[in-house]
C-alpha cells in the first residue's frame, strides 16, 4: 500500500523534526496533498493512525488539505483549477502546463 510507506516516512520526518524541541508534545501535522499527488487522503490519515497508535504520536491529528490540480497557460499566462480533466486554457483554448497540484509536503508542525 502505496499510503503506509507515505505515511511511515511522514513519521520518521515528524520525529526528526520533534527531536530538536526536546520534551514538547506533537499535536498536531499539517501536509499538503496535491490531486496528482496520487496519494488518497483518507487513506494516508488511516495508515497514519495506524503507525502512531500506542506510541509517543499517539494522539497527533494529522490534517491534511488537498491541492487541486493548477494550470497555467502558456499564451496569456491564466492560471486556473481544473475541473474534470478540462486542461485547455478557458479563455483563449490554448494548451497549458502544470503549476500546482502534485506536491506532497509537511507544512507545519504544531507542538505543546
Ligand atoms: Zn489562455
């Protein structure tokens, strides 16, 4: 499962980043998924709670907030969200290139 090993590594990287504020608690962990990420939110959240069960991030939420898919076109420089795999720019019909939507990053790190 694609999620478990995802979410392992968000550990081990929520772990080395506690280490160096010795004694504070993990709260709470913001991530950024991007839609062509291809990383499934509730299954990431699920493998995470699984992993952190019982241990000292055992009452961490991990939130997550999803990063819709971003195009750019390459004519008159619009950005915009697609909708429904539409990727041809709105305004002027010309092909786009990808800006945003594929990333896969912790974004903050919430201690007490
Ligand atoms: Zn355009």
């Amino acid at each position: 499962m694609h999620e478990l090993s995802i979410a392992q590594s968000l550990v081990e990287s929520v772990r080395t980043e506690a280490t160096a504020h010795p004694g504070a608690r993990v709260v709470r962990i913001g991530l950024r998924v991007g839609d062509l990420s291809g990383v499934e939110p509730d299954a990431l959240k699920f493998s995470f709670d699984v992993i952190v069960r019982g241990t000292d991030l055992g009452q961490a939420t991990l939130d997550v907030e999803r990063v819709p898919l971003r195009q750019r076109c390459e004519r008159c420089a619009r950005d915009f969200p697609v909708v429904e795999y539409a990727l041809l720019c709105p305004d002027c019909g010309a092909p786009t290139r990808t800006v945003g939507g594929d990333e896969l990053q912790m974004t903050y790190l919430e201690l007490e």
